[in-house]
C-alpha cells in the first residue's frame, strides 16, 4: 500500500510495506548501461537519476526517482488489477514493469512528452532474476510545471490518465478514484453553517464539522480521498513541510495494519523530490529527521547510505 503526491515543482510518496526491500538512496549518471530483458538489448541512461531503489544483481531498480531535468516518477502497488504480457509484442517498445520509471526519466523531460511516446511501449512479464517476482504497479509521473499523469496496465489496457488531483493511491484504478471523490462534495475545511431542525437551533460542535464523513482508515481509497482533499485546501504559502503533513495523514502507524501472512504494514519511509531544484529527500519510520540527497557529478552509480536511526537535535 503507499501514497503519491504532488503540488507545484513537488513531488514524492509514502512507501508503505510490511518489510523493507533493501533499499537505499541511488544515483544513476548519465551513460549509465543496463539490460533490457524485455527485449534482451543493452540500454544506456540518458539523463542522469536520483531517488530510492534498490540493486539487484548490479541492476537499478527504482521505487521512485526523478531526472535532471526534473521529471519524476513513483511506482505503487497495484495487486488486483495489474496484468502485463507474457511475451514481448513485435513493433513495440518493450519494458519490464521494474524498468518502467528507469525508460522515463531517461527518455524525457516533460509529462507530455511521456504522453506521446506510451503510445507505443508495452508492459511485459520478465523477471529480473529468478528469484525476484514482478512487482505489480501502476506509476505517478510529474514534472516541475506540476503537470501529472498517472499509467496503468490492465487486462483490458494500457491506459494514461491525466491526474486534475495530484494524487494516487493503489486498487483499484485510478478512474474509479476520482469518480469516488463525488461522494465527498460537501468537505470543506470550513464550518458548517449554522441551521434550525423543528425551531431547534443546531450549530457545528467545535472546530473541524465540515470534515465529518472524511474517512479516516488505512485502505487505499480513503487515503486517497483524504490526500486529495488536503492537497485541494492548500494555504497560499505552502512548503516542504506542508507536503510531508499531508503525507504523514495518509501514513500507516505499525500495529494499525495486518497483512494477510500476519505482519505489520507501515510506512517504511516517506519522500518528496524537489523537481525543480534536484533534491531528493525523505525520512523514514524510526528516524522523523528529513535528510536530503542532491545531484552529483560522479561518473559512476552510487548508493547512499539510508538513514534509518532516530537523530535528536538536543539543545541543551
């Protein structure tokens, strides 16, 4: 289960797991080679990448990143509706679904750009090794105009949606969402206007009544209707710390969530690219502290140690 969001050049995600995948912050520089196993052909790296993923058998795969350019891209689960081909397809771009944000931030610059160019890529069920399974995702893609779509493949199809709301969630698709958020029309962050039922006066008890029926639970279509209405209510001067808040509202408290094999789900880290800027940063669940990653100039891939240890500024 995780969260995206994004507003202006900002851009970042919950991620939510019961285990963490070895992960660490991963700098991909330009030139950067890689196998395709899609279509069994060698690829190198256009632009150069920052963000969270994790090596496998010397293979970058990103859970999400974003490029020089300040084009970014975030992979959440998608179990159920998930399907990718089994074969490569002739005449088409071929990808595997752990390569699909690597294919992005390489290829371009623009959300647009990316628009055009889905046309003709198609999705396909390669492993990465044999003992690592697909992941079972659909992407969030934004860049620092604050333009964003979100991509999914279906059994039915592959489907690029624009994203009005600036947010993602997991199941089920990214339609159902923002229809979902019609039943929700009458939040507002404001009181509620005061009224008489039989000339007996009724008036909002204390602050927050016009956010009554807002669900406050972990699925995946509350969260993503609650980090919609918050992105939709954003104050005027709004920042880096606004964009974690909103995140940190749709976050899973361990102890809150079982998965069905018994383990605890929790928000393993949240993070927020600055696109515009070129800073990736996060924070995890032991450690609150937001640390910060920038671009670098070195030639080869690095991996950055991932702060997970609480830091206490004393100050006394």
């Amino acid at each position: 289960m995780c969260t995206a969001l994004s507003f202006d050049h900002f851009f970042g995600r919950n991620m939510d797991l019961a285990h963490p995948f070895n992960h660490s912050p991963i700098y991909i520089p330009k030139g950067f080679e890689y196998l395709n196993r899609a279509c069994d052909k060698h690829e190198t790296v256009k632009r150069s990448i920052l963000g969270m993923g994790t090596m496998i058998d010397n293979h970058p795969a990103m859970a999400e990143a974003m490029n020089e350019h300040g084009l970014g891209c975030a992979g959440l689960n998608f179990t159920e509706y998930a399907y990718f081909e089994p074969n490569p397809v002739p005449n088409k771009t071929n990808i595997a679904p752990y390569d699909f944000i690597l294919w992005v931030l390489s290829n371009f610059d623009t959300v647009y750009e990316v628009e055009e160019a889905i046309k003709d890529i198609e999705l396909v069920n390669i492993p990465i090794n044999k003992k690592t399974p697909i992941p079972t995702l659909h992407w969030m893609i934004s860049d620092k105009s604050g333009h964003s779509i979100v991509v999914e493949k279906t059994r039915e199809r592959l489907s690029s949606y624009k994203n009005p709301v600036g947010v993602m969630a997991n199941d089920p698709t990214f339609d159902w969402h923002l229809t979902n958020l019609n039943e929700y029309i009458k939040l507002s962050p404001a009181p509620p206007k005061a009224t008489i039922w039989s000339d007996h006066p009724l008036t909002a008890l204390g602050i927050g009544a016009g956010t009554l029926g807002i669900p406050g639970d972990f699925s995946s279509v509350s969260r993503f209707v609650r980090t919609a209405f918050l992105r939709a209510n954003l104050p005027k001067n709004h920042s880096l710390a606004q964009f974690f808040h909103i995140l940190d509202n749709a976050a899973m408290v361990r102890g809150g969530v079982l998965t069905e094999d018994g383990a605890y789900d929790q928000t393993l880290y949240s993070s927020c690219m600055d696109l515009k800027n070129g800073i990736y940063y996060y924070k995890t669940y032991e450690n609150n502290r937001i640390n910060a990653v920038r671009f670098c100039n070195d030639e080869k891939i690095r991996v950055f140690p991932y702060l997970d240890e609480q830091d206490i500024n004393f100050q006394n």
